[in-house]
C-alpha cells in the first residue's frame, strides 16, 4: 500500500484522500474500519485490493520461476526459516535433533502468508494450503489485546470470516496455534520437512 503502487492508487481513487495520513501513507486503521462497517463496505474493499494483489503475487511467483526453473511448490505459512549458505540446511532456531533442519531442494518453496487467502482467490495459486487454527476464545482474547476490541466488535468481525468447517474444506493441513507457541513450530517444522524431503526424494 506504498505510494505510487496499484493498490495504493486503486484506494485513494476511490476512498480520496481522507484515507491518508500526514506523510502520505494509507491510514490502515481508518481502511480497516471502513471495511468492518457493513458486508457491503467489506465486499468493496475486497474487490478493490484482491485482484491487484494477486496479480503482484503472480509477478513474483513468476520472477521466481524464471531464476529457478521447474515446477514450483507453493505452501500457505506465516513465517519462511532461515537458510545457512554454507550448509544448504535451513533453521528456525531449532536443531538437527528437533526436526528444525532441512535439506535444501533444487526446487524453490513459496511460502505465501495471506489472512483472505480463500476469500481472495488465492488458495487456487497454492500446492497445498495450510489453515492456521485458534480456539474461538482465544481469537477473541487477542484482538481485544491487540486492536481494542470490545468483545462485541471482535465477534463481529469474526462473524464476517469463514466458518472453522468453511477453512477445513478448504485447507490440507491444520496448523494449532491456540497455546504455546512451542507447539506451533513444531507442528511447522514437521510439515517442512516432510515437504523438503519430498521434494529432494522426487529430485534423487
């Protein structure tokens, strides 16, 4: 939502400027509000950002493609692991022993984070798509913590989202991010590399 991007521009076009902030940059706050105001508000939101965003992620899968050829496999994750150069291995803090290494494929992982992956026609540019799942308290508990929700505002904006059955049908794994976080690597770690070393068996 940078300055001279599509979707910055789409905004602006459409909302004016009233959506800016003094240095010129989008006030994400007031667009956030703007699109919880009804499912109306939302669906023009949506139809304003998705289609330019998905042709920007199209562009880099793209650019990917072209520095390594070859089918690309492409996974939903909020958060990528390092990779030490001079191992080829990749890490996330963890150790050889805990499962948090991986051999490095000739073919590249994208791993795509995105909150309306399903709602924004995105799940269709994925190999496999993970759902990452919080108990319905505790969604709650954390956007009253983290936006100042009251807790009737953050039921209305989780009324809005799909349904747990609606991202179950949609999604090939679930991922458990309700408690400790421990957890949630780990459940990370193993799908990655269960991906990496199907990859490097298919490439053997």
């Amino acid at each position: 939502m940078e300055p001279g991007k599509a979707v910055f521009s789409a905004l602006v076009a459409h909302y004016g400027e009233e959506i800016l902030l003094p240095d010129g940059m989008i006030d994400r706050r007031k667009l956030a509000e703007i699109g919880l105001r009804d499912e109306e508000s939302q669906r023009v939101l949506n139809e304003l950002e998705h289609p330019v965003i998905k042709d920007e992620i199209l562009r880099r899968i793209q650019r990917i493609e072209e520095e390594y050829p070859g089918k690309t496999a492409a996974a939903s994750v909020r958060k990528s692991p390092d990779e030490n150069p001079e191992t080829g291995l990749f890490s996330d803090g963890g150790s050889e022993e805990s499962g948090c290494f991986f051999v490095r494929p000739r073919k590249p992982v994208i791993l795509l984070e995105a909150a309306l992956l399903v709602e924004g026609g995105l799940s269709d540019l994925c190999d496999e798509v993970w759902y990452i799942f919080a108990p319905k308290e505790e969604r709650i508990r954390r956007l009253m913590k983290s936006r100042g929700y009251s807790r009737k505002k953050a039921l209305s904006v989780m009324a809005r989202q799909l349904t747990y059955r609606e991202f179950r049908t949609h999604s090939d794994y679930l991922i458990h991010n309700g408690s400790d976080f421990t957890i949630t690597q780990a459940e990370i770690h193993r799908r990655m590399k269960e991906i990496f070393t199907y990859l490097c068996d298919s490439e053997a």
